[in-house]
C-alpha cells in the first residue's frame, strides 16, 4: 500500500464514523468498498485491505457505528447495540456520499462479509446505482441458534425487547469479551495463526474490542432478515453478485444463503465446504480459492 488515510465522517444523527483509505502502489481508477462484519474493525482486514490494494484497488472501508473506532451506542463498550438497521443503511449511504464520491465518481466494486454482506444486499436492493458489482462472503440471512429452536430464539428476543430489554445483553453474550475467548472456544475460523494475529490486536487496542450483541441488535436484526427474505426482495437486485457460503458455517444459516443466491437473477454461488464462518481470515488453502473465485468473477463484469 502506498498511502493510507484514517479519519472520521459524521453520521446523519452526528455520530462519529471511523473510515479508513488505502490506495495501491501505482495508481488505478479501480475503486473497493469494503464493509466488515458484526463486531470486527478496520484493524482486522489489512491483509484483505492488501490483496485487494494488490490488485490495483483503492480501498475504502469503516467501522459500522457502534463498533471498533466509531461511536459507540451505549455507555458501556463491549455491548453491541442498533436500535434498526436502517442506522446502518444511513451510515453507509453517509459513508458514500461523503468518502467514496469525493475519490471516484464511477460505482465501486464492494466487497462484505456477514453483517456488511447483509448490509450490502438491502443496499444493493434501495441503491441499485451504488455499486457495479458485489462479492458478498458469509452473509448474515439466518441466524444459527446452536440447537434451540429458531422459533423460540425468535420469539424470546421478541419478549424481551417488549420488556424493556433491548439495551441488556442478550443471554450469555456478556461472556463474548474477546479478551475472554480462546481459539478452542471461538466459531469462526480453523486458522490459529490468523484467529490469534486479531486476538493480539484486541490487547493492544482493547477500547475497540466488542463482546456479544444486546437484545435490541439481535430483534433489529430478525426484523431486516425477515424483509430481505420477503418474496421479490432478492428478485430486485440487478447488480452482478457473487455469494460464497462457508460449508462449516455455525453464526449464520448456510442455507438461507443458498436460497437467496438461488433467487438472484444475476447471482453465482459458491459454497467452500471445509471454511467456518470466516472465510476471509481462513487457513491460506481456502483462501487461495476464494481469491481465485474473486478474480474470475471480476474477469467476467
């Protein structure tokens, strides 16, 4: 990377987003957005941030409010917390107008993973404008409950909201202090090596770390799940995308992403059946051939 840029922008409601820009050794007017995960932080993309800077990109990428260097929702710092994902649509639709017009003015590429490919979906659905093409990897269209019910998940985050509980800790989440987790008890990658480089990140910048997510997060969530999986949703999406599904998914339902791609008039799904959730930070076999489906499909638009 030959020059790297972080600063903040201001949210529509005047929160401070952190963004970060990273331009390629020789200059190219092709242009990323990259768009990270529920939880995660710039920090933790900068060898993606290179292969893609490798690649000839620029790369412009943020912490979703309320995550890593932005502005937290709530007073305490671990908890993980929107009220609706709509937040979301408007900071990144901030983010565009803001960060990314002021350096190119053709639509990006855009890269996400699990939360971001969620979000990147709704705004592939509102913004069919916004960006020339996706790779979305992982993403979130069904929450894995990890042998309850989803029905009694669904409706237990239901009742607590309506309680007055949408700003507590959803059950057990309080334990999801990263600074508490070891590789044998984390979900989402089998590659130590990349599982504990995040790990030695979070120690030394521990104000970015996150724990699990409130009762709110998890309600808003279900609720923008249920409007992506209405009839016609995915239907409406024209830009050129391709989804790739982890086969050892166990945070997001593997098979809600196979119906949704299955939806897409001008989708590709690649399912990569020995990856856990991240298949971005995995072991260097399965991501070589995520790199491989990345560069074909773009040989393609």
């Amino acid at each position: 990377m030959a020059h790297f840029t972080f600063a903040f922008f201001t949210a529509r409601d005047g929160r401070r987003i952190r963004y970060g820009v990273f331009e390629p050794e020789k200059p190219s007017h092709k242009f990323c957005v990259l768009l990270s995960g529920q939880t995660e932080f710039i920090e933790k993309y900068l060898e993606v941030i290179h292969e893609l800077t490798g690649r000839g990109y620029t790369v412009a990428t943020f912490d979703w409010r309320g995550q890593g260097g932005s502005a937290r929702a709530l007073a305490d710092p671990l908890k993980c917390h929107v009220g609706s994902f709509a937040e979301f649509d408007s900071d990144l639709e901030s983010f565009m107008d803001q960060v990314v017009a002021e350096r190119t003015a053709s639509p990006p590429l855009l890269l996400a993973h699990s939360l971001g490919s969620h979000l990147a979906l709704r705004a592939l659905h509102n913004h069919p404008e916004m960006f020339h093409a996706a790779v979305l990897v992982a993403p979130m269209l069904g929450i894995a409950t990890r042998g309850y019910p989803g029905w009694l998940t669904r409706v237990l985050t239901a009742l607590q909201t309506r309680m007055g509980n949408a700003k507590v800790f959803a059950w057990g989440m309080a334990r999801r202090d990263p600074h508490l987790i070891t590789f044998e008890r984390q979900l989402c990658t089998s590659d130590r090596t990349r599982f504990n480089r995040t790990q030695d990140i979070l120690r030394a910048h521990p104000a970015i770390r996150l724990a699990g997510p409130t009762w709110g997060w998890i309600e808003a969530a279900y609720r923008s799940i249920k409007e992506t999986a209405a009839p016609g949703y995915a239907e409406a999406i024209q830009t050129p995308t391709l989804i790739v599904g982890a086969g050892h998914d166990r945070i997001v339902l593997t098979e809600a992403t196979r119906r949704f791609a299955a939806r897409l008039h001008r989708g590709r799904y690649v399912e990569f059946e020995n990856s856990e959730h991240e298949i971005l930070m995995e072991q260097d076999a399965i991501r070589a051939r995520f790199w491989r489906e990345f560069d074909g499909f773009i040989e393609t638009l």
